[in-house]
C-alpha cells in the first residue's frame, strides 16, 4: 500500500501552520519527513498522528467548579 505524500503546502494547511514552520519543524524533526532528491514530502497519517498526539481534552464542569471553589476561599 502507498501512502498518500505530501507537499510542504498540504502540510502547512492541514497542520494550519506556516510554511515557514513546517520547515522548521521538519529541520528540528518535529515532523516525519519523506526525501525524494531535495523535495521534502509528508505522510497524511504522520500529519494526523501529530494531530491527536498535540489534543487536549476540554475540562469538566466538574473541574470548573472546583476551580471556582479554590478561588472563592
């Protein structure tokens, strides 16, 4: 199975990020990166692994209102 490859501007729009920092990124090995000759390429799955590997979970109410609680003393 191939993988689906692409480009540092696909990247940068599914990230949401700048050029200049998927470069970035690919230079600190932040991001897989795929070598063809001089062309840096990106696997759509390494894009949406980083994706779930970067969320956060939103707090529960639950949280919010011990939060407040604390607060409130």
């Amino acid at each position: 199975m191939v993988d689906e490859l692409l480009s540092v501007e696909e990247a940068a729009k599914i990230l949401g990020i700048s050029l200049h920092t998927v470069r970035a990124w690919t230079f600190q090995r932040r991001l897989p990166v795929v070598k063809l000759g001089r062309r840096c390429l990106y696997r759509r799955q390494d894009l949406e692994a980083l994706i779930e590997k970067s969320l956060r979970p939103a707090r529960s109410e639950d949280e919010d209102d011990d939060k407040r609680r604390l607060r409130e003393r």
